[in-house]
C-alpha cells in the first residue's frame, strides 16, 4: 500500500516529545506517571485527537488509541511501546515505537484509507520500571501477568507513592478493563535495538524473532555490625566483603557455563553505610538473561549453591527472592516473516536477532502473535542522554513497520 508515510513529521514529534523532559546532554528524564509525562501523554492524546483517534484509557493508564475499520466484528490489530523514560533516558527509547505507530495511522486518515480490522496505537503505562517496579507493569497488569489491585498498589521508588495514586495525581487514572487490550488479533513494536550488533554489522533492520529469560532478585546478606578499628578480620562477619564474592563467584559461574548469558548487579544497599563500622547487612538486586529457560535455571542453581557455601564460612547469611522474571519469549513466525518480506521489497539489509532487554512485547505474546522490530542505535548506547538514531533508519524502521501492520489489519 502507497501511503503517503512522513519521516520528516515523525521526526518532528519526535523532538517535540523529546522537549517534555529535557536533561543536560540531549536525553529525557520523564518518570512513569509523574508529572512530565502527563504531559507527553496529553501531547500524544491531542495528535490521536486532530487526526479522529478515539482515545480509551484504562484502569491502569494504559492509553489506547482507536482508528475503526471497516468490519466491526474484526480484532483489532495492536501497535505501540511507551512514553516513559529512564532518568537519564534518551529521545528514542520508547517514543519511537510510539510515533511510529501514530505516522502510520496519520497517513491513513490522510489518504483517507480504511482498514478492514481496526488499528489501536497503545501507549503502555511504566515500562522502564525505574519509578514503579517492576518494568513492563502497565503491560504485565492488561495482560494478566500481575493482578490488577497488585499493580494499583506497588509504591513508586522515589517517594513512596501507590501507582493508583500517581494515575489519580496526574489525571490519566481511566475507567476502560485493562483485560480489554488483550482482544487483538496482533501486536507490533518498533523500538531502538539498544545494542550494537545492528549498526555494526552493517544493517538497516532487525527482525526481533524472540526475548531473553530474565530472572531479578533482591538478595540479602546478613552479618554483624561491629567497630571498623577494634575487630580483627578473623572475628568479622562483613556483609559487603560476603556480597563481593557471592557477586564475583555469579560471574565466574556465567562465564564458565553460558558465556552469551548476561549478569548484572543495578543495585547494592549498605546498611548502616557508615564510616568507621563493618556493614552488616547488605542487599543488592542480582540479574541473570539467557535465551534458554533451562540455562537460565541452571545458571540461578549454581549460583545459589555459591552463595550459601560463601555465607556459612563467612559466618553469615543469605537470602535470594525473585522480584521479577520472565521466560524466554518467542515471537509468532508469520508476523516475523511479514517484516522480512517488506524489508525485502524495499531493499533494506536486515537479520533476525534476539532481545536482551525486555519489552511490552514479551507480555503481549503471552495473549497474543506479536512481534518487535528493531532499528540501529549509534554504538549501541541507550537509557544514556547521548542515544541517538539516524533519520534514515527511523524512515526504514517506519515504512517496513506500516507494511506488516496493514497487511495484518487487511
């Protein structure tokens, strides 16, 4: 289909979204129901607005934005990602699967083109999780994954407050069953790779074919507090000494069963955290992603298995609980092969490639065939003030993107 498609007007909106939020170095810091993204969400509904979009928000903040097609009976075919940023997030992690979508439903209404299924443009509610943990809970909650009330109460990590609070707060706390999202035929996300493996190699496109396992936990090593000066390190039961080798043995576990997987350590807690005092007690959040759900749990066997062995001769203890966790996520083939075969007709070079972030995608495919799709990013750097993107690729992730949705919506 011939759509009169506008890069220049989606890279438009992208600096007026980007303009909500600005932080020193060209990036975005737009928390998850704060505030500043209130208004991105405003500046968003007013676009669906001037081009007959009919906006549903729904008990979880989650915005929908509806363009009819001609049979009513039809399943709506679903396309999107999030407005929200991580405090030293970037102008395109999120706001550009967005935008894309609202382009795609722009060019229609200007052609005057009508669908058979209906189109929905979703904005999902705090995916990055850096306010309201954990990442994904707008789309986690519509989909089923967490419970309602259980999303409505999590506390925002800044101040405290209820995630239902925050959706009253900024006026964006809707009325419409969050359940009512999961009635698709199909879900599209275009999102910025976030890595490196796409410009590196040379490619205009990746064809996301499926998601990393990711397990978090939030784990707790308790010692004894004592005087930094009088005890001698034989008597000591330091937590922070027992976390630096706990984390150490999890990297050499990683690195001697699943050299591909990924581990990281987002958070370490001191406690007293004082001059003078041997910590005793420590917690930090502890990540292993592989693509196998098996490795995965062999990965987190081990390195329980560690831990506990390093707490007992430390004289400590230690206590791992999963927080947040996800199995490996594989994407609907046929949607797959439609983004191949529109990146073939236009020329683009493209591969097939696995995400190792998590995305609104991974709980859509839970209800639903989904796909992502992913564009270049300059040296691979996101959730960073300096990620950028090429208008080129934007324009290639934009018109493979149209192709797949409408055909699906055909």
């Amino acid at each position: 289909m011939n759509l009169p498609l506008s890069a220049d007007r989606l890279w438009q909106r992208l600096m007026e979204m980007a303009a909500i939020g600005p932080i020193p170095g060209g990036g975005n810091n737009r928390p998850a129901l704060s505030a500043l993204d209130g208004q991105a969400r405003h500046l968003l509904a007013r676009w669906g607005a001037e081009i007959g979009l009919t906006l549903t928000v729904d008990r979880l903040g989650n915005m929908a934005l509806r363009r009819e097609g001609r049979d009513p009976r039809r399943k709506p075919v679903l396309v999107g990602s999030h407005l929200d940023t991580q405090p030293t997030g970037g102008k395109f992690d999120g706001p550009y699967g967005v935008l894309a979508g609202l382009e795609i439903l722009h060019a229609l209404h200007e052609s005057g083109t009508v669908t058979e299924a209906p189109i929905i443009l979703v904005n999902w509610t705090s995916e990055e999780g850096c306010r309201f943990s954990p990442s994904m809970i707008g789309a986690a909650g519509a989909m089923g994954v967490l419970g309602e009330a259980e999303v409505l109460a999590r506390p925002a990590l800044d101040d405290g407050q209820p995630y239902g609070a925050a959706l009253v707060a900024t006026g964006w706390n809707g009325t419409a069953d969050p359940a009512g999202l999961q009635d698709a035929a199909a879900y599209f996300e275009a999102h910025i790779e976030q890595g490196s493996v796409l410009e590196s190699g040379g490619y205009d496109l990746g064809i996301v074919t499926g998601g990393f396992a990711t397990e978090r936990a939030l784990v707790t090593v308790t010692g004894e507090t004592s005087h930094a000066g009088t005890t001698p390190m034989e008597m000591r039961r330091d937590a922070v000494l027992a976390a630096a080798e706990m984390i150490s043995a999890g990297e050499a576990i990683l690195h001697r069963i699943a050299p591909e997987a990924r581990m990281t350590v987002c958070r370490f807690l001191v406690d007293p955290g004082a001059d003078g005092v041997v910590p005793g007690e420590v917690r930090f959040a502890f990540e292993y992603r592989h693509p196998s759900d098996a490795v995965l749990a062999q990965l987190l066997a081990e390195a329980d298995a560690a831990m506990a062995g390093i707490a007992a001769r430390r004289g400590l203890s230690v206590r791992r609980e999963p927080y947040w966790s996800f199995a490996a996520v594989h994407f609907d083939a046929g949607l797959a092969a439609r983004l191949r075969a529109s990146a073939d007709r236009h020329g683009y070079r493209h591969r097939d490639i696995l995400s190792g972030a998590g995305h609104d995608a991974y709980h859509a495919a839970a209800r639903m065939p989904a796909v992502m799709l992913f564009i270049p990013c300059h040296g691979g750097i996101s959730h960073h003030p300096s990620e950028s993107i090429s208008r080129d690729w934007a324009e290639k992730g934009l018109r493979v993107l149209a192709d797949a949705v409408l055909e699906t919506a055909r």
